[in-house]
C-alpha cells in the first residue's frame, strides 16, 4: 500500500540493555545518517492514514503478550554494515500475529522472511564493514536482553518521530 506518512514499528528494548548497541552505533553509525537510537525494527512502512488502527492492534497484541527475554545470537553481516541478530520465538510470535492483522498493508520488506537484528553500522564501504564484523565476531558472547514494548514512530525523511508505545505488559510465568 502506497503511503505519504509511512510508519515504523519498534520493538523496545529495556534502556540498560541498549546502552551498549547505543554506544556501537555512535561509534560505527554515519553521523550524517544516525538519527535515533539503535533500535529491532518490526515494520518498515506501515501507512500512517491508519495510524489509530494500528494503535489500536498493537494494544491488543500487547495486552496479551509478556515482556520477553531475547537472546543476542549473534553478529551479522549486512554488506555495508553490520547487526546482531536477535532470537526469540515469543517475539516471531507477535510480530506474526501483527503480520496477519496488517497483511493487506505490507510491502516486499515486510512480507519476507523477518530477521531480528540491531542494526549498528550501516551505508559504510565493504571493506570497513568486513572489518568492525571481524571485530565483534572475535569478542562475541551470547547474552539476554529483555524487550518491553512495541514503539510506533512516524518517519519523516532521516528523523523519526515517537508517536505511541503498546507496553507488553503481562508477566511471563
């Protein structure tokens, strides 16, 4: 669906979790080109005409869903950056039950196949790439991060704008 006020939709990650993706990403991020904090995109470009449908959907997905506890799995390379993936199965499962509910407003980005990452070099040539994904390949453990929200932001050409947040508010058992 085409759009004049594409939406984003985030996935929150808890603040003492991020500082460190925050830290990488201002360090590897072009500062031309960093305008937000680091940051698991669930969705590029949701339409903003429905914003207050949206709204509404990701508080009902929320409402019904614990915060969760991701694993950083891994680093990966994207060709002129580099991430970390993300596993979680509880988050697959949100972001698929929100899938269906916008399926008619999806583009090619959103319909393939998601791959959970942090995103903390990008728009860089190959080979300083190949070289900060040598760096944390080297040093690279598995750790825990929890997630506890669902961010919706309004993209305005480079910057974002924080519109509404759904909170996973249940507690996991």
């Amino acid at each position: 669906m085409k759009t004049r006020r594409p939406l984003i939709l985030t996935a929150r990650i808890a603040d003492v979790d991020l500082a460190m993706f925050d830290d990488l990403r201002t360090k590897h991020f072009p500062s031309d080109r960093n305008f937000i904090r680091a940051h698991l995109t669930m969705f590029h470009r949701l339409p903003g005409e429905n914003t207050q449908r949206i709204v509404d959907d990701l508080a009902e997905i929320a409402a019904g869903s614990p915060r969760i506890r991701a694993e950083v799995s891994g680093v990966r390379h994207l060709g002129a950056g580099v991430a970390f993936s993300i596993a979680s199965p509880e988050l697959q499962d949100i972001r698929a039950a929100l899938k269906t509910k916008f399926s008619s407003w999806l583009g090619p980005q959103d319909i393939q196949k998601w791959q959970p990452h942090i995103t903390i070099q990008n728009k860089v040539s190959k080979a300083k790439a190949d070289l900060l994904y040598q760096h944390l390949s080297d040093s690279f453990r598995p750790q825990l991060i929890d997630i506890t929200d669902l961010d919706l932001w309004e993209y305005l050409g480079g910057p974002w704008r924080h519109l509404s947040f759904a909170s996973l508010s249940r507690i996991s058992v």
